[in-house]
C-alpha cells in the first residue's frame, strides 16, 4: 500500500489554490498542464489530465492550420527555379 500524504492549500480571495509542490512532484504536472478532479460526496480526488486521441487531433488541426479538415498543409518550396533536364 502506497504512503499517505497529506498536504494543505489557502483558498485566495478570487477561489484559487496554488497546487503543493508535492502533488505537483506526485502527479508529475508542469505548468501549463491540466488537473481533473472527482468529487464523491466531501472527498475530491485530483489526477493528472490524460489526453484523448480527440484532443491530440484538435492539437494537430492547430498546428497546421487546419480549417476543419485533416490533413498536412502544402509545403512552400521556394521560387522556382527555372526548367528541369533530366538525363540529358
């Protein structure tokens, strides 16, 4: 059975906690990362935000650019060069 620790946080003014270092170190989250919690009656349970493959994708439409369609955005190669022999 894993340890028990126990950890405390202050309420502020405008409803928010900072996460103590130790949760942070325990669920291995960094800035910027997400937290969900489960309430069960006054018990709340905190893990670490995983990811769903739908969330990964809409990660993806973002970076390339992508207006509603899945796909790699067309790569700008340059001004062109001018014509192409080949083999002769």
């Amino acid at each position: 059975m894993d340890p028990i620790i126990k950890s405390s946080a202050k309420l502020s003014k405008r409803n928010q906690i900072t996460v103590p270092k130790v949760v942070r170190d325990v669920l291995n989250v960094k800035p910027t990362e997400y937290l969900d919690f489960e309430i069960r009656s006054s018990h709340i349970t905190v893990t670490k935000h995983k990811e769903s493959v739908w969330d990964q994708i809409e990660k993806k439409k973002k970076a390339y650019h992508i207006d509603g369609k899945i796909g790699n955005p067309e790569i700008d190669w340059g001004k062109d060069a001018g014509n192409e022999s080949i083999g002769e």
